[in-house]
C-alpha cells in the first residue's frame, strides 16, 4: 500500500492551464518514481523511456 504524503507549500504549481503540477520537492518526499513522465522527474524517467515500452 502506498503512504499518504501531505502536500505543502512548493510541492506543486498550478500551469496555465489549470492543472496541479508536482515539482521535484514533492516527487523526492514521495520516495519512488511512478513511471508516467512527469515534468519534474528527478529519478531519469521520461516521456522518451514511456514510448520505448
């Protein structure tokens, strides 16, 4: 089961478009990478690896 990580101030921004993106801060305080391509990935997982799947 995967554990609750609060959200705080600088764990995330909202884009132009209105959506809640995450920064490294947050991706680093949840502990594990979860492979979607995230914008602030800072395991080295990217939209590039995605699509070789």
């Amino acid at each position: 089961m995967k554990k609750y990580v609060p959200i705080e101030d600088g764990d995330y921004y909202l884009t132009p478009e209105g959506y809640r993106c995450f920064t490294e801060q947050y991706h680093l305080k949840r502990g594990y990478c979860c492979e979607s391509g995230c914008r602030h990935c800072p395991y080295g997982f990217t939209k590039e690896k995605l699509k070789k799947k």
